[in-house]
C-alpha cells in the first residue's frame, strides 16, 4: 500500500483577547493531501484539499468537519475521558435565515450587486421580506 502525505494548514481565529473573560475563541484548519510537486497552499495544488474544519473552545469544546464524507459532522469532547464524541452528525444550513454572513471590512471590493442585496437585506427589501442581520 502506498503512503499519502497530508499538510494542515492552522489558523486561529479572532478573539485570543477574550480569553480573560470567559469568551468563546476557536480555530479553523484545512487538510491537503501533498505531493511533492509543489506547495498544496498554491493553484492548483490547492485543488487537494481534502478536508476543512472548525473548533470552538469554550464551556464545550465543540470540533466541525467537512470533506470526510458526505456530511459535515459536529464533534463535543467529553471532559470526563477527552474523547470527541459525534453530537451533530449531520450538520445542514437552511436554504434560507434571518442572517448573512461576510467581511463587511471587504466592501469597498463587493462587486455593485452583492453591495445592493445586503443594502436591500438591512431594510427589510429582499424577496423574503424580512430583515436579515
């Protein structure tokens, strides 16, 4: 059998400020699969990527994961023996919410219809009718 060689990519996410306070902080991570042909982090080699995620480290220490199969699969550690166990085995978003989400911080760069739909969505103005926050 041949080996496979796999890269994790690694980046906290915001909030390591909160943590005097009790406040939930996390991470986000990527998994390739690696050749040594080049960078997985570059295109096309970041075409293999083959598995993405999240944790979220607060009173649970909850741990996401898409790409291993079909489902995206939601993980809570037990702190009596530190094992993850599957909570949420079949996560879905809803095909509509009362949210959006996006780096406003980007929206100088929105192209003219993406900057007009959440205008619209603020105020109440989107084919749904309601106001998204």
């Amino acid at each position: 059998a041949s080996e496979t060689s796999y890269v994790i990519a690694f980046d906290p996410l915001d909030g390591s400020s909160n943590l005097d306070v009790a406040a939930p902080t996390g991470s986000i991570f990527g998994i390739f699969r690696h050749s040594d042909s080049g960078s997985p982090f570059e295109s096309p080699a970041r075409q293999s990527m083959v598995a993405a995620g999240y944790t979220v480290y607060s009173s649970a220490t909850e741990l996401v994961i898409a790409g291993l199969g079909e489902n995206v699969v939601g993980f809570t550690l037990d702190m009596e023996d530190g094992i993850f166990r599957c909570s949420r085995p079949n996560i879905v978003c809803p095909e509509r919410g009362p949210y959006y989400s996006l780096n406003e911080a980007r929206e100088p760069d929105w192209p003219d219809g993406l900057r007009q739909w959440i205008s619209d969505a603020k105020r109440g103005q989107t084919p749904a009718g309601i106001v998204y926050s």
